[in-house]
C-alpha cells in the first residue's frame, strides 16, 4: 500500500500535533507547515517497536477496521487494538476519559458530535493534505469547524424515499400528487414516516425545509450560524400544514419507527420516509430510491449524517494515528468494506463511484447531493427537546399550530441564551 504523507509534511504535522496535544484550543490554522505533494514515503519494514493504537469501534465497523490494522501492522510494525464498544457509550466514554488522559487514540463517532467535542477540547485536527480533494465535499464540511478538519470521514447517511416498485411506478414531485398516487395504490397507507407520541424532527425535516425554515441560518460558505431560521410565516406555514396532514392521518402520531417499518415490508403501503438502516427489513421487496417530494414549494432537503474517525487531543500517537486514517482508512477497500458493513455510502469519491453501480446506493447518493449536513455547533443541543414533542402535538390536534410553533422558538432562543450566559 503506498502511503500519502509526504516526507516533509509528516514532519511538520509532528510538530503540528504535538502542539495540538500539549493544550485544549486548537492549533492556529494559520501556523500549519506546508506540505508538498513531490516525495512520498514506502511503507517500510516492520521494526518491532513502531508504536501502538488504541480505537474504540461499534460491532458494525469492527471488521473493516480490523482488516485495515491488520495491513497497517504489517507495513509499519505498529500494534493495534481495537475496543469494541456500544456506539452509544462512545461519545460521552470518550468525553469522560480524555481530559483525564485516558481513552483512545482514535475512535469513530458521527459528525453532529463536533460542537461538543471541540467545546470540550478533546479531539485535535486532522491533517488530509492531499487527501482532502478525494473526499465528497459534504463530508469534509460536516467535520469543519473554524477552518479546520476534525474527523476523518468514511459514510454519508441521508434519508430518502424508499419506494415499493409493484405498487407505484414513481415518486412524484409534491406532496399533494404523492399521497394522491399513494392513495390510487389502494393500500393501507398511503405514505408512511414515523412520528410517534415524541415526534421526530429529524425525520420531518426535508419537509421544513421545502416550506423555507431550516433550524438555523447559513454563512455563504455553508457553514452555520447560531441565528434560528425556523420561525417566522415560513415555519407557521410548516406548523399548519403538520396540522393539516395530522387530521388526514396522512401523518400521525400511532406510527413509530417500527411500526412505519413492519407496514411497508408487509407491502401495506408505496412509500415510506427513511434510510439505508432500513433496507435489512425489506429483504424481497423491489426497491427503488427517491428524491422526496416538496410540501411547501421549495426544495425538500434532509439532514445529510456523517460518520467517521476522531482523534484524541491529549493522544500521544497522534502522528501514528494520522498516518493510518490517512493512509489506511482513506482508501477504496477500507471505505468499501464499511459501506458494506453498514450500508451507507463512502465518502471517498471513488469508493462512493464504485458502489454506486448499485441502483439503491446510487439513489441514496443522489438524494444525498442535495442534503444538508445536520447542524453540529453547540446550539443545535437546545433544539431537539423542544423540536419534536412540539411537532407530535400539532400533528395530534393538541396544540395549536402557529401559538405552538412560536412558542417552541421562543423556547430553543431561551435556552441558547441560557446556555451562552
């Protein structure tokens, strides 16, 4: 395997490191070394004291990632341990032991943890160099913050329509002509997207978002503010038409997750809102993957979720991390054997164009272009408590839509502010 680094930047990233790990703040971006893309180092004999890793990963990415360590050890003559560990348990494990100079060097984790982890201190960038211009650019953006790359991305998740080809031919572009061809299929449901008694803005959201009210503003160069977008006439909009489809029962509360999924495997309806999580409960079906329709005119664009690698700021590997995200996970065959594992799409380019022969990888990517990354700033913490329940009670006809949906911004406002006091 011929590694990336080159010979002067591995240098100067040691230095950048290990200026990264003898403080909490970030190092200035504007102080990195430059690098230069003409010599690049072999992989050289095993000495038998190259250093050791240690990497927390869920059961789904164990296997990949083993395979990767595997190579890397022989290349290098590094060791390599792998801590299997409930993907739950990671975020706050990690937050817990790395200010204390525990933890690992490296561990996976989802690109919404950002603002957390680098509130705290406890992850330190990455530098890609030359590697950066092979990663879908949605991806990088998801793991910037204040200029700088935080995580070595390897999966983009997004939602989509997933449609049950013998019961509808297609997906029409709105709302209306969605569940009228739903309705045409005869089935049970017309259209199904779990709700349930807590709601689930996450899932709702391309919806908001075609009705103009996205949760928060966006710089020019797509990164986010924490000014809230979601209220005003747009999300009242948004607000009556939960109300609406909630006294239609084209949404409704009684659906949960389970439920939304038991439904259309047992092919109770042409439709249904959702990831590539789901594709193991519709074994048999014919599939086909979907832009999803707009309800309010605009463009309806999901979250867009990525998933990758951190690296510990109190590390003292941290160049030897480096060298094997950068040089072991950023490469076809580990990216696709994480697609593999977990069934959503790479984030390097070209492993992203190989799966993509896969009609049902290819829709998801396709929706995917034209997501947006879930907010990771800080701010995005207040939202959720609030987000959901709210949208539950219009859709229940048990609270006023426009009252509600005012009162549910002015609540997230408060509780920004409270935070930032």
């Amino acid at each position: 395997m011929r590694r990336s680094i080159s010979l002067v930047g591995a240098v100067g990233l040691a230095l950048t490191l290990a200026a990264c790990g003898s403080s909490n703040t970030p190092a200035d971006p504007t102080s990195a070394p430059e690098t230069t893309d003409t010599a690049t180092t072999e992989p050289t004999e095993p000495t038998g004291d190259a250093g050791s890793l240690v990497i927390w990963v869920d059961d789904t990415r164990q296997d990949a990632v083993q395979a990767a360590a595997a190579t890397f050890e022989a290349e290098t003559g590094a060791t390599v341990e792998l801590v299997q560990k409930n993907f739950d348990d990671i975020r706050p494990d990690f937050l817990a032991q790395v200010p204390t100079g525990e933890g690992p060097d490296i561990t996976v984790g989802a690109h919404d943890w950002l603002g957390e982890l680098t509130a705290n201190g406890v992850v330190a960038p990455i530098e890609l160099g030359d590697k950066a211009g092979e990663f879908e650019q949605v991806a990088l953006d998801a793991f910037t913050y204040d200029g700088q790359v935080y995580g070595l991305p390897y999966a983009i998740e997004n939602i989509a329509i997933i449609r049950n080809t013998e019961l509808a031919d297609s997906t029409p572009a709105t709302w209306d002509e969605m569940i009228a061809k739903g309705l045409e299929a005869g089935t049970k449901y017309p259209f199904l997207v779990q709700v349930g008694e807590t709601g689930d803005g996450y899932t709702l959201y391309p919806f908001q978002t075609s009705f103009g009210a996205p949760v928060f503003k966006q710089n020019e160069d797509g990164s986010y503010t924490n000014e809230l977008a979601l209220g005003g006439e747009n999300g009242v909009r948004f607000a009556e038409f939960l109300a609406k489809e909630g006294k239609a029962g084209t949404l409704s509360t009684s659906i949960t997750y389970d439920i939304a999924v038991e439904a259309f495997a047992n092919g109770e309806s042409p439709y249904i809102l959702g990831g590539p999580w789901m594709l193991g409960s519709f074994e048999g079906l014919d599939l086909a993957i979907d832009p999803i329709p707009s309800a309010g005119g605009e463009p309806a664009q999901p979250f867009t979720g990525v998933q990758g690698f951190y690296l510990n700021a109190q590390s003292a590997n941290q160049l030897l991390a480096t060298d094997f995200l950068v040089n072991y996970m950023a490469t076809v065959e580990a990216q696709v054997a994480l697609y593999e594992a977990g069934d959503r799409t790479p984030a390097l380019v070209a492993a992203a164009d190989q799966v993509s022969s896969d009609p049902i990888a290819a829709g998801f990517r396709e929706v995917g272009a034209d997501a947006v990354p879930m907010p990771s700033i800080p701010e995005m913490g207040s939202v959720w408590s609030f987000w959901g329940v709210t949208e539950a009670g219009i859709i229940s006809g048990s609270l006023e839509p426009e009252a509600a949906w005012n009162k549910m911004v002015e609540d997230i406002q408060g509780a920004i502010d409270a935070s930032d006091s």
